[in-house]
C-alpha cells in the first residue's frame, strides 16, 4: 500500500513503514498494556495480508533497502525521508495513538528526478 504525488518536480512515495509491514503487531500483557513491536520475517519480502476495523487489508512488504536500492536503480535521488509521528499535544484528543511515539507506522520518500 503506497501513494506517490508528483509536486513542483518531486516525487513523494508515502508507505507503511517497512519495520511494521514485516510483521508489526504488538507484543502485549496479560492486561493488553503494549510491550513492543515484534519485528520477525523482515527480510522474507512479499504479500501480507491483515483485518483491522472489519477491513481486510493486502500489503507487499518490502525492506527499506530494497526500496532505497530500486529508487536509485531508477534514477531518483533521495532529497528526505520522513517518519511522521504524532504531535505530543494531539495526544489528549487522540490518546490511542500514543504508540505512534515509540515506533514508526509510516515512512515518506521525498524523491526526484535529475
């Protein structure tokens, strides 16, 4: 699951992080209280597929070296990557997303073409 944007010359690939599409769930208590992410399987690339709200959901996951690897195979050149977390004062209206402040769901590809 990505999206690419082209804006003013540069391409922007927007992807489930690569850490969390390899496995990603959450290691938890007894309680259900989050204790890590586990991340198995990273390097074993290919279709994922997951539920979450009901919806089933079909992502490729890819290491990030692969991603990096063929964006440059294809002539791009990397400008930024970014790992959007959630604003710390968002938090009060949105506590659920506390997790996202441990570890990355998405990542951003800021590219461009010479």
């Amino acid at each position: 699951m990505f999206r690419v944007l082209k804006k003013g010359g540069k391409f922007i690939v927007a992807n489930l992080h690569p850490m969390r599409s390899a496995t990603g769930k959450w290691h938890r208590k007894t309680n259900g209280k989050k204790l890590h992410v586990i991340l198995d399987n990273y390097f074993d690339e290919g279709e994922r597929n997951w539920e979450m709200l009901g919806v089933q959901f079909t992502n490729f996951h890819r290491s990030l070296s692969t991603y990096i690897n063929n964006f440059i195979r294809t002539g791009f050149v990397i400008k930024e990557i970014i790992e959007p977390t959630v604003a710390v004062e968002h938090l009060k209206e949105y506590p659920d997303l506390d997790d996202e402040l441990r570890v990355p769901n998405f990542i951003v590809y800021v590219l461009q073409k010479p």
